[in-house]
C-alpha cells in the first residue's frame, strides 16, 4: 500500500425528488501526482469512471411489462 496521498472528489446523486439527494467524499484512488500530470480532459474521465462508480453502489430497479 502506498504512502502517497490520493484525490478525494465530492460526489452527489439525485433523482429529482425533494429529499432525494446522496452525497459523499470518496477516494477516487489516483495519486495525487498523476492526476497533476493529467490533462483537463483526463481529469473529467477519470472523475466520471469514479463517479460511475459510486454511483452504482445507490441504483437499483427493474421494470415489469404492464399492458400486453
């Protein structure tokens, strides 16, 4: 495990209901020193798959067909 200090991004997800909101601070596990060398288009790509993520761990569903 290394000593090196990794990116923290604050996260949120909403569903757009009142009160329907999650948020966090998560580690998004790149060392500080590659995201410094990252470009901005690298940065938002890496932060989305992080996001992505996260976000997965709070969305679940399904559908059921009505109708037929």
């Amino acid at each position: 495990m290394s000593d090196e200090e990794t990116i923290k991004l604050k996260v949120d997800l909403s569903i757009g209901l009142a009160n329907a909101k999650q948020e966090d601070v998560i580690d998004s596990g790149i060392l500080k020193a590659d995201w410094d060398a990252m470009t901005n288009d690298k940065r938002d790509e890496a932060a989305r798959v992080a996001w992505e993520e996260w976000a997965w761990e709070y969305i679940e569903g399904g559908w059921d067909v009505v109708g037929a």
